[in-house]
C-alpha cells in the first residue's frame, strides 16, 4: 500500500486514509490501539517545534515518546509474526 499523504485523514491508495486503515488493523487483532498511533505521530515533532528552549520538557516529551515507540514496536513484532 504506497502512502500518499501522512495525514491521517487523506487517502492512502485503495482510497483508505491511515486512520481507517489503523481502525481495520485493530479490528482484525493485529495491533492493539489506534489512539497510541494517533499520539505517536502528533508527538514526532513535538519537542523541537514546540519547545526548543525547554530541555526538561522535551525531555519528558521523549521520554513518553519511547513508551509510544515501545508499544508500536510490540505491534510491529505482532504484525510480522502473522504474516509470517
């Protein structure tokens, strides 16, 4: 499935948007949370956009992101394993 926009909301190819497409996937058991996807990609730029002078803050931000990524790894790992 190539990705034509990284937003959640514009369509992928086959006319999904990522946030659909995330919907499907934790249906189906393959991963187990949208909401952690959703907060992971409005998080990715967080520390630097939004604080670039506050190094304690991105620090907490970076700390919660690799929770995230931790979580989205498992998922990763769940998907591979199904696919075989």
């Amino acid at each position: 499935m190539a990705e034509t926009s990284i937003s959640t909301s514009r369509p992928y190819e086959g006319g999904l948007a990522l946030i659909d497409v995330l919907n499907r996937l934790e249906k189906l058991g393959w991963i187990t949370g949208v909401q952690q996807w959703q907060v992971a990609r409005e998080r990715r730029n967080q520390p630097t956009h939004d604080y670039p002078d506050a190094p304690e803050i991105r620090r907490a931000i970076l700390l919660s992101a690799l929770a995230l990524a931790q979580s989205i790894q498992a998922d990763g790992e769940r998907i591979k394993a199904r696919l075989g």
